[in-house]
C-alpha cells in the first residue's frame, strides 16, 4: 500500500523527504536531561522496592527461625503478614512500571512536539508533500526523496 501511494505521488511530482525521528530525537540536547530525570526517577523507586524486599527478607527470615517455637494462631498470622508484604511488592512494582513509563512520556512530549513542529515547518517551507519516518520502519523504499534531518537539526539550532 505504501509502495502504491509512493509510485504515485512520484508519478504525479509530489516532493518527497524522509528523515529518521528517533536520531533527531537523540540529538535533542533536552534528552539528556530527560533521561537523567527518568534515572533519578527510577531510582527512587528501585530504592523503595529494596526497602520493602528488605522488610519482606527480615520477615521470613524471623519466621523461619522461630518457627518451631510458635504456636499455630502466630504462624498463621506472621503467613498472613508476609503473604500480604508479597502482595504489596507485586502491586508496587505495577504501579511503579506504570508510572515510571507515564513520567518518561510527560517528559518526552515536549521534545517531540518540537521536533514535529519543526518537521513540519521544513516542510512547508521547502514544498514538501510527503515526509516518511526512516526511524520507525515505515519506509519501504525510498528513491528520489530527501534526507531532511540537516534542514531540521538547522531549523532547531542543533548545528
């Protein structure tokens, strides 16, 4: 289906560009303050999974060395409290999955809105129909059309 339209935009002398999103993307310098804040942030939550698998450790290692000397009714509780010590971890670390790749995306949008706005400019101001994205695998084939990362690295000050 690309290739049809590709053949027919040529056909009718569309101008064609690509450029590879993810390599201008790189040579954002916000992205590596983004990714210093994304470590920071995991970090911090690597740092509080340690201190509750720390707690979870010293729990059933108590358990284990007095087990024999418990009665029934505090075995079942001290089951109970590092079963739920488990779920609380297990839930921990979803959640923390989870915000930790919502923090990365509020972060990134900015930087990728200007790089699209950037993009988009070139475009226009260069008569450009069609710019394909090399850097996600959309472009099947290529011929006759422009590499724009040096109009939008310019555009954006990066050189």
């Amino acid at each position: 289906m690309i290739v049809a339209l590709f053949l027919t935009t040529t056909v009718f002398g569309q101008k064609l560009g690509h450029i590879n999103s993810n390599e201008l993307l790189m040579a954002m310098p916000e992205r590596t303050t983004i990714e210093n804040e994304i470590k920071k942030y995991a970090q911090q939550l690597e740092s509080q999974l340690g201190t509750m698998t720390q707690e979870y450790q010293a729990k059933v290692q108590n358990y284990q060395s007095k087990e024999a000397t418990m009665t029934e009714a505090i075995k079942q509780d001290k089951i109970k409290e590092i079963t739920n010590l488990e779920e609380r971890i297990s839930e921990f670390q979803q959640t923390a999955q989870k915000d930790l790749q919502a923090k990365e995306e509020s972060l990134l949008k900015p930087i990728i809105d200007k790089a699209k706005n950037a993009i988009e400019q070139v475009a226009k101001e260069n008569s450009y129909n069609y710019i394909f994205d090399s850097g996600v695998g959309v472009l099947l084939y290529q011929q006759d059309s422009d590499d724009i990362m040096p109009l939008v690295k310019k555009k954006l000050g990066l050189i």
